[in-house]
C-alpha cells in the first residue's frame, strides 16, 4: 500500500471526483471489530482482497474471499461481515455513485456514462477473481492523491478510475474457477483434518512433489494465500470449536493444537479473531446459561 498506515479513507471533496463517494484501504496485522449491516443508497461498492481472506455477507448468504478476489455490493443491498471480524489482511473498497438518468458520468460523454452504469449494474457475480493491476491502478490513485500540486492530478486520478472499473467489469465476465489442482486439494484436506499438526513449508512442497519456492508460488495461486497462512487459519478454526464447549481450558487447547504457549496462543488469536480465548470461553459460557434460562417449551 502507498504510504505507512494500517487504514486510510478518501472522499469526493479530497479526490475532486464527485462520482467516487469513498475510496478506503487497511493493511491490517490483526483482526479488528466485524463490519456491522449497512446500505450504500444509490451506490456500487466494489471491495478487492489484496491478501488475506475476509467473509462477507448479503442476506442470508455467506462469501469467502481469499487473496486476489472481488466482491460487489449492489445498491441498496444490506451487507456485512456477519458474526466474523474484519480479518488481518489487505483490502481496498470504492464507493462508486451510480447517475440515476443519463447524465456525464467520470467525464465520459452522456452516451458511455449510460453504459458504463449499465455495465457495472449488470456484472453477472458479485464475487469472482480479480487482477494484481487494480491493486497497482488503486496504490497509484492513493500516491497520486498524497503527492505535491499537480494542475492535471484530479485528470490523473479520474481516469485512473475509469481504468479500474473498467477492468472489474472485464474481471465480472471471466470464468470464476479456483482451479485448484488435486495434489493442492489433497494437502488441504490434510491440513484441515490435523490442525494440531505444524506442516513445515517444506514437507507440504515434498508432498506436493516440487520444490519450496515452485509450491509456494502454485500453492498461492491456487489458493489465495501462503500455505504457513492457511495452516494457520486451520488452527484458528479449530480453536474457535474447541473454546466454545464447556468447561474449555485455555492452556490445555493451545498445546493441543501446537502452540509453544497459551501466551503465545492468545496472541494468534486475538490477531486474527480481535478477541482473547478467554473472551470465547466466556462468551460460549454466557450463551450456555442464556439457553438453560430458557424453558424448553418455548424453544420448541
């Protein structure tokens, strides 16, 4: 990302384009609160995950994206990150402000603006594989914004967007196939079945039969992220069901799922949860005593 921060927000009164209602970025190393349900009336909100992966949810289902996806929101369309945190990751949004009647669009004439909005309104998925250029196209728009009096900078960034929306809808029509290959899908399998196991990078690359730096590269491409990442996220997976049975003991799941220590444990944890262990004991325990104060008739 352009600059040093772990978030960054721009408006259409910092960008000089009234047509993009935000363009937003965070690089987090850890988990922050979950994005609660909103609207954007009259807005497109395009969201593309530079790195990580990252769960969102539009009525009553659920998407998950990994590294080098995109995701849409409709206008009007309620959407949040369900019960999940926003995940430590890298991810940029654009709120793009869709004309309601014919009318100039991002400086294109009446006619283009007409079926630029068409184009983005009628994307036929709201959630496929994007391309490594937007994260390119948007850190230029960023450091182009940040950088010293430019009398054409507002020009440059305009049609910076126009070349990313561009892309997108091109991106919208392509094939979505993960095109994960059987030796990847064999160890994945692997992966998840034995979350207390540690799998070095270099016994996954033998498995696989390739070499580290190739298996690293293929595995990434496949998958969306790095595989020490995904072996790490099987871990918080499993941790997440163990501390919510009763009488859960923090120490006791952090060496059974291989953790040098609980200290340690909570650490990962909390990255990628923004929670404590402790807090998910005590939450499992407080939903627990919610339900025994419920009488049984009225939960049938």
């Amino acid at each position: 990302m352009a600059g040093h921060y772990d978030r960054l927000t721009l408006y259409p009164g910092q960008l000089g384009i009234p047509e993009v209602a935000m363009l937003g970025c965070y690089n987090y190393a850890r988990a922050r609160d979950r994005l609660i349900p909103h609207t954007h009336p009259g807005c497109l909100e395009i969201c593309y995950l530079a790195k990580g992966t990252q769960l969102y949810s539009v009525g009553n289902r659920e998407y998950v994206l990994t590294g080098g996806d995109i995701f849409v929101t409709f206008p009007g369309e309620r959407h949040s990150t369900g019960e999940s945190p926003e995940e430590k990751g890298h991810l940029y949004w654009v709120i793009i402000k869709i004309p309601s009647k014919a009318g100039p669009f991002l400086n294109c004439s009446r006619k283009d603006a007409s079926i630029l909005a068409q184009q983005l309104l009628s994307m036929p998925r709201r959630h496929f594989a994007g391309e490594p250029e937007l994260k390119t196209i948007l850190d230029n728009i960023i450091a182009t914004h940040k950088g010293g009096r430019n009398p054409l900078k507002h020009v440059m960034i305009q049609n910076k967007f126009v070349e990313f929306l561009l892309r997108v809808i091109a991106c919208s029509h392509r094939q979505f196939n993960p095109g994960i290959s059987p030796a990847i899908s064999a160890l994945l399998r692997q992966i998840e079945s034995n979350p207390q196991e540690t799998f070095p990078v270099g016994e996954l690359a033998s498995r696989a039969g390739l070499s580290v730096p190739r298996f690293k590269t293929r595995f990434k491409s496949e998958v969306g992220i790095p595989p020490a990442e995904y072996v790490m996220r099987c871990k918080i997976d499993a941790a997440k069901k163990l501390l919510s049975q009763p009488g859960a003991n923090v120490t006791a799941i952090s060496y059974e799922l291989n953790f040098s220590s609980s200290q340690y444990f909570a650490t990962v944890v909390r990255r990628y949860l923004g929670c404590t262990p402790r807090d998910l004991v005590r939450k499992a325990s407080q939903a627990k005593a919610g339900e025994k104060r419920i009488p049984a008739a009225s939960r049938s």
